[in-house]
C-alpha cells in the first residue's frame, strides 16, 4: 500500500495557550496549509495555487479533536480524497506527532470548484480529477517546501 501524502510542520510558540496547547482554530489553519501543498504535489500543472488553473474554495469543514498537540511538536499531516463529485471533493487529513501513531486530530473539508472570475461552481475537468483520485501518493513535503 502507497502511503498518503505527507506534510511536516512544527507547532510554533503564537499557535498554543499558556499550557502550551494548540488552539483548537489553528487546526483548521493547518489543514488549509496541508490543502495547498497536497495541491501542488497532486495537480499535474505547477501552480501557486492562485493562478487560476484550478481555483476552490471550502465549502464545510468538520474536525475531531482526539489528543492535544503542543507547543515543538512536530505534526506529521496525511492527506487524501475521499470523495470526488461533479464539481467538489473532500479532502481527508490525519494529524500525528511524527514518528507516532496516536492520531492527535483530524480533519473533513469540503472544497467546491469554482470559475476564477464569476466565483461560480465549476465542473472538475478529466485531468484534474485523475489527479485528485491519485493524490500525491508517496509524496512528502515540509513547512519550508523541500519534498522527500
């Protein structure tokens, strides 16, 4: 079995409270992090994400909250499709301390996509949804860009 697309990324000291607990906001922050780069590993053009090749926008997002992140910890976030409509799909995310199993959160967003200028839904073209269905499996990055 391919492993799911990998992100890496450290709590930082403004994402806690006094007890040095992530923010149950940042969550979503960081799953809006993982989306983009899950894009930009999956997608079969290179894009920044605001070019207008394939522009979307969140339309639901659930989170689970299992276990506390903290302050240095680095999150190990795997990402993948779940499900693919006409014109949406969901992106999947598990959050773990790297090198452990415990899942610490996850996340269930819903991204519709949309037309860059009319901000209207817009079907998912062939290409794209072959590559969403794909996902980036294997494939790994980190907070500053660099993939292994």
């Amino acid at each position: 079995m391919t492993l799911p697309f990998r992100y890496y990324l450290r709590v930082r000291y403004q994402d806690c409270d006094a007890q040095h607990v992530v923010f149950n906001s940042r969550y979503s922050e960081y799953a809006d992090i993982v989306s983009i780069e899950f894009l930009r590993a999956a997608l079969p053009r290179r894009t920044d994400g605001f070019d207008g090749t394939f522009e979307i926008q969140t339309v639901r997002q659930t989170i689970e909250w299992k276990a506390p992140a903290r302050f240095d910890d680095v999150l190990e976030i795997s990402a993948w499709v779940g499900r693919i409509g006409t014109t949406s799909f969901t992106l999947l995310t598990e959050m773990c301390r790297a090198g452990e199993a415990t899942v610490l959160a996850t996340t269930e967003t819903i991204y519709v996509h949309v037309d860059p200028k009319a901000f209207a839904k817009r079907a998912i073209e062939p290409e794209m949804r072959a590559a969403l269905e794909a996902g980036a499996r294997g494939k790994t990055t980190d907070h500053a860009g660099y993939g292994r």
